[in-house]
C-alpha cells in the first residue's frame, strides 16, 4: 500500500487529506480501526521515541503520546505494589510483562494527559499489556506486532473501532526529510543524534561529578522523550519513567515549573492520604483521576465541601494540607533533568531542586553557563553539558 485516505487532516473542515509514500510501501499495516491524521503523528513520533528508548536501555519501552507531545515514557522495569496502586493496576491478576509494567508507567505519571492518548510499544503487544489499554480511554496503540489475544481484545475496544497499528520494525527513513509550510517546502536531515552514548556525560563542569548507572539511564530517557517532543521542553525523570513533561512552552523557566508540577504530584499521588483516600463505589476512572488532581491541589474545597464530596468519597476526607505536601515532596530524592536546550539562567535549577533533582543533562552553550553551575553546586547537583539541542516542531 503506497497511499491510505484520512478521514480529514487535523480539522475538519481540511479536506482532503492522506498518508502516502513517494517512493515504496507504506511501513504500517492497519489492524483495526481508521485512524486520522493526528492518530498518525502520534504514532510515528511515538513509535521512534520507544524504538530509541529501547536501543539506549536495552529494555521494552513504552509511550503515551497526545497532541504530538509525550504525556509519559518509561521502560518497562517492574512495579511497586505503591506504583502499582496509584496507577491503578493493582486489581489486574494476569503477570504484568515487561511491556505491560512500560505501558502502565508511561500512562500512569500524568493520567491527566494521557486521557485520550495515542500509544506506541516497542515490542510486540500481549495480552497483559492489551487488558491495561482496554479499561483505559485511548486512541489506538502502534506496536511491531500483536499476539492473537491482544488483537482480539483491542478489536473488540471502543465498540470495534478502536484504531490497531503494526509498523515495520525494520523500516528506515530517508536521510532527508521534508516539510511543507504556506506552499513552501522545507528541507533538512533527519535528527539522527546519537543519545545511548555514555560520553554524553564527557563534559560535567560541576563540583559533583557522580553520575551513576541509574542516573545515566534516566537522563537518557529525559533526552530521547525531549528529542520527540514540542520545543521548548524539559523533562523529570525517576527509576526508568517520566514523571514530569513540560512541552511547548516560549520560556524555558516556564517548561521547567510546568514539568516540576507534574512531578511533584506525581510524587503526592503517593501520599497516605492520598491513596487512601475512601472512594465511592464504581467511580469512573476519568472522575476518579480529575478527583484526585483537584484534592492534590489548592481548589481542593472544590471536591470537599459539603454537597461535593458525596459524589467522589464515602466519607469526607482530611484537607493535605501545605504543610504536608512540602514535607512529603522534600522527601523525593535521586530525579533526573533533561533539557533540549541550554538553561539561560540559574532559576531553572532553583525550581528543579525543589522537586527533588540530583542530575542535570543540558546542552549548555548560555552566556549566563557560570551562573546555572553555580546554583548546581550550591545543592550539590551533578550537571553534564551535552553540546546536543534537541529542538523539535
């Protein structure tokens, strides 16, 4: 197949609209569903993020992707019975796979995000990891390959037609690649950067100069996930996931403390009083995460008022209170910092620290480089310089 027809592109009213190769077969079998121009974006960009993510770790990886952004991405280390709870797999009996505990961290981090998301696997989908998809609301899923149970499980989702893509593992790209913007075409090579080196952490101008295996491998994941998503971006990342993305942003500061929200509840969701808390029964999964995004936050009289709180708990549960979160949250320790590019200034560091970051990777390059290693050692961060920009549009 050279061309497949979409539905329209990423409106409506843009029409027509397809998928087509100049040259050769389309990489991409559709198994089920018809999915649409945005469905695509997501799926390729996730499907590159997850094959290099498994090159660098050596390790099944998986992602959440929404928009053209990753919402999550982590390798598929096992679960804590903790991660387990607050990412809402607890009650699964069938052996989480490696794959299985990829997909459930990488859509677990930012459950708010990743409502709607498009997936994209590195290895070939069980069973395990298709009963994760099927409870939860998604787009469709791109992966090398589907066992016959998982397929079956996933045609049968979203009243069969939920959208099921294999793509050629083996399939490479032109070097060139090209882009059209108002009738222009743009050219240019393909961002082919290596980031499985360990000599990406050769140039480390701080006072701490340890980085370990651990700390290497996250801010690999930090790197890679930046490398496919929407400039500028930061990334936190801690024991193989994300755990905080900030995507899109002018202001490099303000992808830092987008990214550093996300992180800190990530780490509140796993709070006593958070997962806990008395829940009503057969609450809907969507309410039961928007629920806990509001309770974490400072409109938490929002969910616990009188008249409210009937709706989400059996019980009215306990305010957490500031107090309580900056106690918990200062007990995060060991997370990774990835940028696509230099941090101009010290603050970005000042606000990762809060979130419990030991390890920087940026490419470094600013005027204002002495003063971001300064705000390094003050907090004893260990901070590479790359040389790599990772922009992406």
């Amino acid at each position: 197949m050279k061309e497949l027809a979409l539905k329209y592109g990423c409106n409506p009213n843009q029409k027509p609209s397809r998928i087509y190769m100049e040259s050769g077969e389309l990489p991409i079998d559709v198994l089920n569903g018809r999915p649409g121009y945005i469905n695509f974006l997501d799926a390729l960009n996730g499907w590159q993020l997850v094959k290099e993510l498994k090159k660098a770790t050596g390790m099944p990886a998986a992602t959440s992707f929404k928009h053209v952004s990753p919402a999550g991405a982590a390798i598929g280390l096992p679960l804590s019975d903790t991660l387990r709870k607050i990412y809402f797999v607890d009650d699964i009996t069938e052996l989480l796979t490696p794959i299985a505990c990829a997909y459930a961290r990488a859509r677990g981090a930012d459950r708010m995000s990743s409502y709607g998301d498009f997936i994209a696997l590195s290895d070939v989908c069980d069973k395990a990891t298709a009963l994760l998809i099927k409870r939860e609301v998604s787009d469709g899923v791109i992966a090398p390959g589907f066992t016959d149970e998982a397929l079956e499980i996933l045609r049968a989702k979203r009243k069969g037609t939920y959208n099921v893509l294999k793509i050629d593992e083996n399939y490479v790209p032109a070097p060139i690649e090209h882009k059209q913007v108002f009738g222009i075409t743009f050219e240019q090579g393909r961002n082919e950067v290596d980031l499985a080196d360990d000599h990406l952490f050769d140039n480390i101008p701080t006072a701490n100069k340890e980085f370990t295996d651990e700390a290497k491998r996250d801010l690999k994941i930090a790197l890679i996930t930046l490398k496919y998503t929407q400039s500028n971006s930061v990334c936190y990342v801690k024991d193989g996931q994300a755990i905080g993305i900030g995507a899109g942003q002018q202001s490099r500061i303000h992808c830092t403390r987008l990214a550093g929200n996300k992180a800190d509840i990530w780490w509140l969701r796993q709070h006593p009083k958070v997962m806990n808390l008395p829940w009503v029964e057969k609450i809907r999964r969507a309410d039961r995460d928007n629920t806990i995004d509001i309770y974490i936050s400072e409109d938490h009289d929002d969910v616990l008022k009188d008249g409210e709180w009937q709706k989400f708990f059996t019980r009215q549960p306990e305010v957490l209170t500031p107090e309580e979160k900056k106690a918990w949250i200062a007990q995060n320790t060991k997370v990774a910092l990835g940028s696509d590019a230099f941090f101009p200034f010290g603050d970005n560091i000042e606000r990762a620290h809060k979130s419990g970051v030991e390890y920087v990777a940026q490419a470094g390059g600013s005027v204002r480089d002495d003063h971001v290693i300064e705000t390094c050692d003050k907090y004893g961060i260990a901070m590479a310089f790359t040389g790599i920009r990772l922009f992406h549009h």
